[in-house]
C-alpha cells in the first residue's frame, strides 16, 4: 500500500510551535489591535449585520492541508469574522445583561491561555487552585458575606445552580447517588415564575424532570409570593413529594426584581431545605454599600451565584459559586480514581471535587487581576454609576406620559414600553415590538425585551465602561424617535 510522503517544503521547517519572533510580532499586532478596537468599538454597529449563513458560506468548507500565514488568518478574521460580531463591549449594547470586558481582565485572559494549565487537582496546578481560593475569599469580603462562605470558579451561572442543585439533591436525597432516581421518593425543587430557565434546565438535567421543578406565583412587583411557597412545600409533603431545594432570585432576568429572601430562607430553615441564591446579574452591587440592603438574607443561603463575567468586568466566561456548605458540594461530585489520587491528599483542595468537569481552566486569573486593577473604591464607583445612569433613564421614561415603566428599577436595567393614553393595549404592544426592532436595525444600540403578563416590552441594561450620560441621552432621543416614527406608521395604518 503507497503513502503520500510530503514534498520537500510542504511541511514548516520543523515539528515545532510558532517560531518566538513571529509570535512576538503577532502578538504586538494583536494587542494593537485589541487596544484600537476598545477604543473605537462605540464607533461600530453593535448588531452584526450579517443573515444565518452567511459566515459559514464564506469559510472553506474543509481545513487548510498545508499551513497558512498568520497575515492570511488575521485578514480574513478581519474580512469575515468581524462583521459577524455582535459587539458586547459596545458602549451602547444594553441587551440581555450588559458586560465589560475590561483591560485588566483581558490581559488576564491572555496570560491564562499562555499558561494553558489544568487545575483539576492541587498538584496539576497550584497556583491556578491556591489563588481560585484566595480569589473567591476576596469576592466573599467585598460581598459582605460571612467568612463560613467558600468559593469556586465555574464557567456560567446554569453550571453554578447546577453544582449548587446536585448538592442540594445529595444533601436531600442521598440515596439517588447510589441507586438513583427511581429508589427514591419524587422530589422537588422550587421557583418563582420568573426564575432563569437554567433552573428547570437543571431539575431535567438531575433527573428529576420538568415536573421536579414547581413554579411559585410572583406578586405585583414579580416576587415570589412567600404564602404561596409555603402552601406548596406543605402540599408537596403531604402528598409523599420531598422538597429539596428552593431558589430564590435576586436580580430576575426579565425585571431585575428581588425575592424576599430572609422569609423564604425561615421556609427553609422549618422544613430542612436547601436554598440557593440566583444573584448571578445583581450579585457585583452588593459590594456597593448603599445597595447591600437588598441583599437581606442571602447570607443564610446554602449557595450563591453571581457572575463576574456580568456586572464586574471580567471576560466570559467566569461564573463564582459561594458555598456556605461545601462538604455537600464535595459529597455530591468526589469520585477520584487512581490515577487522580496524589500524596497531597486532603490536606490540600482539589478543584475537581466541587462541579461537573475534571479540565478547569485558570479563571481566577482574570478575576484577579480586574479586582487588583480597579480595587474596591474603583469597583463601587463604577456600579454606583450604572445605577446612576439607569436611574436617571428611569426619569426621563416616568416624565413622557407616552411610555410606562415596570418599578422598582432597583439596579441598572430599566423595564419600559410605548404605552399611551387611549392607545389600544394589542396595538401597544405591536408598536413597541416594533420600536425594539427598528433601534436594533439602526445599529446604533442594541436592545432586548420580555414579556409580563402577556404584555411586551423593552429592556435596557447598563453595565458597560464606556457608557456615559451623553451616549445614554442620545439613546433616549433615538427610542423616542423611533417610536414616533413606528408609532406614527402603526397608527396611520389602523
């Protein structure tokens, strides 16, 4: 049987890396080009203005046989890549939850990949466990929580309530880890009507169904209603179900609303269930002093999440879970076979102990490095001034009698729609989907929505270093103006 045996110059000129001086050389242009853009992202439309498909149509449809320039790579990065970014660190993206992904913690984000270490176990990689630890102690001080608390890095808040519900089915039913699901009774996690679908994604992801997870009515400000909660763990018990977890957000998705945690945690507390904290945007404020109080409870919570990749400038992906029982977190995932085991023993952490994967990158790192770079005066300020900004939005909205507002706005995302007297509800509802779709297609800001109670509207989040007073008034007179000329279309039309 013949094999193809290379030509003379087919291959590089050894079996090695990047030569160092082309790597350097690179990697100056890419910081360059790092720099540049952060400095004129503001300068882009934020939506990509591309349709499905488009960026695969224009990709080889198999990968290079022969090795490529890194000029040829970066330019069709370039030409093709980029305009299929959505830019998240564009000054005026105020969709979903808006981010930073700061200098620092870019810098972070570079050394870690250089490092590329894996810090499954201690002895894999101590430093990447070590500083993990002094890191999250770090979070928890600027947090206000108590010193009982103990963190680890994941990579997203679903994997974060994940780890925290798998230790909340140890905890609850600890026969399942042997003989799973089908020796025990039905079990039940519970949350509000508002809570983040990761939270029923992890009730199916554990086994327990779609009906493993009970969803408990909101009162008129989108919080769960304590009353109801607790009619629902007394029927559940007595119908032969065992209550495992209940979850209580602070900072809802759809309205950044806040559970109220400490008389959910006395349900809790009276029945032995596990309750864990969804703070996951809102969790960074609480570092700020004036804003902690409406953190009230979370420090009897079993877990926390919040997620500095959100509202504390640090890249994706980096998601802190705060554990105030992390031997069940232990319980729950320890399975170490041989070729795991090391001399160190316990006397050391082992990373891999406390969620899902075995390979855990250096998230710390980054993290670290956001909080040494900014500090906690640096960090409070600027929360203090997203909150300032958004609040300053929810002014203008409450002054036009054209637009409503959901209320409270207690951190920085503003709930709102084209609502005016005399103005059908249905028609309402349509002008201001189409007033969210026509400031989108500007690309002059990107914006999502949600809907309550059948009803649509616009959201507005703020969390981002480069959005100012100036940009953030810009914005308000294009929404305006957008919904005059929607508004004016719609009803022209009817």
């Amino acid at each position: 049987m013949e094999t193809d045996v290379p030509t003379p110059g087919s291959l590089r000129d050894d079996l090695g890396d990047m030569p160092p001086d082309e790597l350097r050389r690179f990697a100056n242009e890419v910081v360059d080009w790092i720099a540049d853009y952060l400095t004129h992202v503001g300068d882009l439309p934020v939506l990509a203005e591309v349709t499905p498909g488009d960026i695969r149509a224009a990709l080889p449809r198999s990968a290079p046989s022969q090795g490529e320039s890194m000029e040829d790579v970066l330019a069709d990065f370039r030409s093709i890549v980029l305009p299929g970014v959505t830019h998240w660190n564009h000054p005026s993206f105020h969709g979903y939850f808006a981010v930073t992904g700061s200098g620092p913690g870019i810098l972070g984000e570079m050394i870690t990949a250089a490092l590329n270490v894996n810090a499954m176990v201690w002895r894999s990689s101590p430093a990447g466990t070590e500083l993990e630890e002094v890191t999250m102690d770090w979070l928890r001080d600027l947090l206000g929580l108590p010193t009982g608390f103990k963190g680890v890095i994941q990579d997203t808040a679903s994997t974060s309530s994940l780890v925290a519900l798998a230790a909340a089915r140890e905890a609850g039913l600890p026969e399942a880890r042997e003989l799973g699901l089908a020796a025990g009774p039905r079990a039940r996690i519970y949350a509000s009507e508002e809570a983040h679908s990761s939270i029923a994604k992890a009730a199916v992801t554990l086994g327990l169904g779609r009906e493993g997870i009970r969803r408990i009515p909101t009162d008129d400000r989108f919080r769960m209603d304590v009353d109801s909660l607790r009619g629902a763990v007394a029927e559940d018990r007595a119908a032969g179900i065992r209550p495992l977890a209940i979850v209580a957000t602070i900072g809802t998705t759809s309205t950044t609303s806040i559970d109220p945690v400490e008389a959910i945690w006395e349900i809790a507390r009276e029945h032995g269930i596990w309750l864990h904290v969804d703070a996951a945007y809102a969790g960074a404020a609480a570092i700020v002093p004036e804003l902690r109080p409406l953190f009230a409870g979370w420090e009897r919570a079993d877990s926390i999440v919040l997620n500095p990749h959100k509202w504390l400038f640090t890249p994706v992906d980096c998601s802190a879970l705060l554990m105030r029982r992390p031997e069940a977190v232990r319980a729950a995932f320890s399975l170490v076979p041989e070729y795991l085991r090391t001399a160190e023993g316990d006397r050391a952490t082992h990373l891999m102990d406390y969620g899902i994967a075995l390979g855990r990158r250096f998230r710390a790192l980054k993290l670290w490095f956001v909080m040494r770079y900014f500090g906690r005066e640096g960090i409070v300020s600027r929360i203090r001034e997203h909150v300032r900004l958004a609040r300053w939005l929810a002014d203008r909205i409450d002054d036009d009698p054209a637009w409503e507002r959901v209320v409270p706005s207690p951190f920085s995302t503003v709930v709102f729609r084209w609502a005016p007297a005399g103005v059908d509800s249905a028609d309402q509802d349509d002008a201001t989907e189409r007033i969210l779709e026509s400031l989108n297609a500007s690309g002059r800001v990107f914006v999502s929505h949600t809907k309550l109670e059948g009803r649509y509207w616009i959201r507005l989040s703020i969390g981002n270093l480069g959005t100012t007073q100036d940009r953030l008034q810009r914005t308000w007179d294009l929404i305006r103006e957008k919904a005059e000329e929607t508004a004016g279309v719609r009803l022209l039309g009817g």
